[in-house]
C-alpha cells in the first residue's frame, strides 16, 4: 500500500498500464481484422486511430476498444448508401470471426466484442470529389459541403494522433493515396 503521494500516484500508473502480452495481442488482433477485411474487399487503406493508436490506451482491456479506420473502394457503395456497407464489412467479419462472442453494427462502426476487448471498424468509401462518405455527417467529411477536399479525411487521421503520436509515427498510407 503507497504511504506518500508520489508513491500513490506511481500505483495508479502501473494499475493503468496494459502488459507486454496485452499491447502484442491488442496490435497483432488489429493487424488481424484489418487483413481480414482486405482479403474479402479492395481497401484503398486502412489505419488504426483513437487511443491505442495514440498510446493512451489503459487498463482494464476488457473496458477498451481499438478502432480501425478502412477506406473501401466506392464499388463497394450502392444507391442504397452507408448502411449496405457497413452490412458488407460486418459480414466478412462474421466469416472471418465465426466463433467470436458477437459481431454487431454500432453506430457507423462494426463492433468485434472479443472476449478480451473490443474491435470498431469503421468502413468508409469515396464516392464525391475523393471524398470519403463514413456515413455520418462530421464537420471534417461532410461531402454536402461545396469547399470540401480529400484533405479532410487526412486532417481526421492527424487529428486523431497528432504528430507526436507515439504509435504509427511513420504510418504513410494517406500521403499514398492522394
């Protein structure tokens, strides 16, 4: 038991923090889904965003989620909008994922609730001016607006991890696709 405040405040770290084992099952299950929805669709890309790709991510796992970002190509877009797409994405994770507790649409995303943590994929397609369509409206990808750019969906990934992101520093796959 801590008996001063700094000693309190280093407890409350470590009970924080997850394990080696946890931070190499948490990158190999996110590299994981992310081949699995590219072997069934054409991903233009993809990328991990929020807090584990922020290093921030905290312990209990089990209260955590990591979340996917995929960029699918707009062949994959119907006249019937966001919702078959996120249907579509959510069925080849079921085929990938047939034994995994539940697969489920949350919102914009795809919810994998793996028995240790949970997995959001949200699927996103360019189907305007190169702009994706992530089926909400977000001042960032809002393709009703007229000034609206590509550039957008970049702004959101640095966003998401500013430039001192300590996870992913050299992740390109934007600057690829432009």
């Amino acid at each position: 038991m801590p008996t001063t405040i700094p000693q309190g405040f280093a407890q409350l770290q470590e009970n924080l923090q997850i394990t080696d084992l946890q931070e190499t099952t948490v990158d190999t299950r996110q590299k994981n889904v992310r081949d699995a929805v590219a072997k069934e669709l054409t991903v233009l890309t993809s990328f991990v965003t929020g807090s584990y790709r922020r290093g921030t991510l905290i312990a209990p796992l089990s209260r955590a989620d990591i979340d996917i970002f995929v960029i699918l190509d707009a062949s994959y877009y119907s006249a019937d909008g966001y919702a078959n797409l996120i249907d579509r994405v959510k069925r080849v994770l079921k085929g990938t994922y047939p034994t995994t507790p539940e697969i489920s649409r949350n919102g914009q995303a795809v919810t994998i609730s793996f028995t240790d943590f949970k997995v959001d994929v949200v699927p996103a397609s360019i189907v305007r001016r190169g702009i994706p369509d992530t089926g909400f409206r977000d001042e960032a990808l809002d393709t009703d607006r007229p000034n609206a750019t590509r550039n957008n969906l970049e702004q959101r990934k640095h966003r998401s991890c500013p430039a001192a992101c300590p996870r992913y520093p050299n992740d390109q796959a934007m600057e690829s696709r432009s």
